[in-house]
C-alpha cells in the first residue's frame, strides 16, 4: 500500500459577480477526496504566508488583482517550484468606461497576466458550446467532446502556452472595449503555460452566479447559473487539475 505524503493546497475564491460560496464549497468537496490534502482558504492574494507554506495553490477569482508586493509573492512561490491551477475568472478584471459606455480590460497588474498567460477582453452571452481535445496530454487523456452552457472567454495572450482543449468562436461581442472576434477561430478552454523554469494550469471553464451576486442588473426570480459546474467532464477535468497541482498526475 502506497502512503503519500501530506500536501498543503491554498486556496483564492473571492471577487465579484459570482457565487463564490458555491465555486469554494465544490472545490473543496473534490479536495476532501484527497486524504493527504490541507487546504487554507483566502479570499484574495494577501495571505503570503499560507502562500509559500503551500505545495500548490488553486485560485477562483473575478476582478481582483494582486498588488505589487503580493504580484512578487506570486513570482517567489513560481520560482520555489509551487504549482498553480487558475480556474475561470482568475484572468478577468474588467473597468466601465462610461463615456464609450463598454467595459475594458485594464492595462496594470502586467507581471501578474505575464504568470497567468492570458488576460480575458471579452465573452459572449452564455450559451451551449462543444469542447473538444487539441492535442494528447495526461490531462486530457480520454476526454472526449463535451457540451457546456457557459462563458467562451476570449483572451489577449502572454507568451507560449501548450492548448489542451478547445472551442471556435466567430462573431462580434456587445458591451466590451474589442466587441469584433470574427476572425478568432479557436479559443483556447485550458492550457499549459511555461512560466521561467515552473508552468501554470488554467482552465476557463466554470462560471457560476446566483441571482443575488448581481442584484442591482438580474431579476431575482431568476434560477442561479451552474453552467459546467453540472458536467461530469468539467469534474473530472477539476480532478486532473488538483492532481497536476499535486504534482500525481
């Protein structure tokens, strides 16, 4: 019998216009399948300490943005070999310009999206979209083709990055500072990005909000929005990323 050693993971779930308490509560049911796994639980980046006591970190955020200290505690924890899987919004931090009356992406936090790889620009209205591989990996071995109701976030990239899984998006997107995406193609839904001598995981997928994350703008008789958080495959791609984290896969 194969004992393995205590893991400690970090978890970030905080921000805006979701249902964190719903993102947070399933990620750790899928972390407390794994017996030898701690997890800390912030709500931003300031808790540097549970950081760098940690063997991975999985982060679940929208709008927040790690400062310059935190934004060096980020690159220390890359640099002492700490894994990070970033799910959904993590990429998303978006200002209203109410003069040209769209929202945009802001320009500050670079090294931060430098780590990440992408920073998210756009997504169209949530609707059904196909997820296929793009290429063989452990991480996407014997995944096949799965249908999803979420957001296809569409992203400004930063430096390589290795495209496990995919979906096509053509068209035009309302409300955001670059609305014409008619000649993207393929977006990226997870991938692989070589950061220095690490890598980081991010996954797009996973959009979740109740009717009273946004009560101001959604009806509340409105259903809350689950969208992949109801796919077995999103689970399981949940699974291989902790896995990947925990260096096991």
């Amino acid at each position: 019998m194969t004992v393995l050693n205590r893991k400690n993971i970090h978890l970030i779930c905080g921000g805006k216009n979701h249902d964190f308490d719903f993102a947070r509560l399933e990620l750790l049911k899928l972390l407390a399948e794994k017996q030898h796994v701690r997890v800390t639980i912030s709500s931003d980046y300031s808790r540097q300490d549970q950081m760098h006591s940690a063997d991975a970190m999985i982060t679940y955020t929208c709008d927040l943005l790690p400062d310059e200290s935190e934004q060096d505690g980020l690159q220390q924890f890359l640099r002492e070999g700490g894994k990070w899987f970033a799910l959904h919004g993590t990429n998303s931090c978006l200002n209203y310009n109410r003069e040209k009356k769209h929202k945009e992406a802001p320009r500050g936090a670079r090294r931060f999206f430098e780590m990440l790889g992408s920073q998210f620009q756009a997504h169209p209205p949530i609707q059904q979209f196909t997820v296929r591989k793009s290429k063989s990996h452990p991480l996407v071995k014997g995944i096949k083709p799965f249908k999803v109701s979420d957001e296809i976030y569409l992203c400004e990239f930063f430096g390589p990055y290795e495209c496990l899984l995919e979906t096509e998006f053509n068209g035009t997107v309302n409300g955001f500072q670059r609305s014409n995406w008619r000649k993207n193609g393929k977006v990226p839904i997870m991938y692989l990005h070589p950061w220095e001598d690490n890598e980081v995981l991010y996954l797009n997928l996973g959009h979740v909000r109740s009717q009273y994350d946004m009560q101001a703008r959604v009806n509340l008789n409105e259903k809350p929005e689950r969208g992949s958080w109801k796919s077995p495959t999103f689970k399981e791609l949940l699974r291989r990323g902790i896995r990947w984290a925990l260096k096991e896969l």
